[in-house]
C-alpha cells in the first residue's frame, strides 16, 4: 500500500530523508520537563512529539486531529 503513496509522492518521508532528527534532541530534552517518579504511561520520545508538531503545522491540523 504504502508503495502506492510513494507513486504521488510522500513528503514526511522525504523530509525523514533529509532531516537529520537526532541533532534536535540535546535541545528538546532541555525544553521537556515531564519526568516524574510517579510511575504511568512511558513518556513519548521527544522526537516523536517534534515530527508529530511538524505534522501538525504543514497540515494546519488541530490537536485533536492530530491523533
């Protein structure tokens, strides 16, 4: 399926081709401070959360639809 898309052409995955996300990281760490002792769900890696924002924007999509 995902063959098909690339046809039309898929632009995260280019973006993943080009982007090197790892050097975000040093920086996002610093700016995310949800670590607790608490216990719960894991957290998401900050890199996620950041392609996920990326999404978000060049989509205009909401939080909610963002899911």
């Amino acid at each position: 399926m995902y063959e098909d898309v690339k046809k039309h052409g898929d632009k995260l995955n280019d973006i993943d081709q080009i982007v090197d996300w790892e050097i975000f990281r040093s920086i996002l760490m610093q700016t995310y401070k949800n670590k607790t002792q608490k216990g719960g769900r894991p957290e998401i890696d900050v890199i996620v959360m950041f392609k996920a924002l990326i999404i978000q924007k060049m989509y205009g999509l909401s939080d909610p639809e963002l899911r």
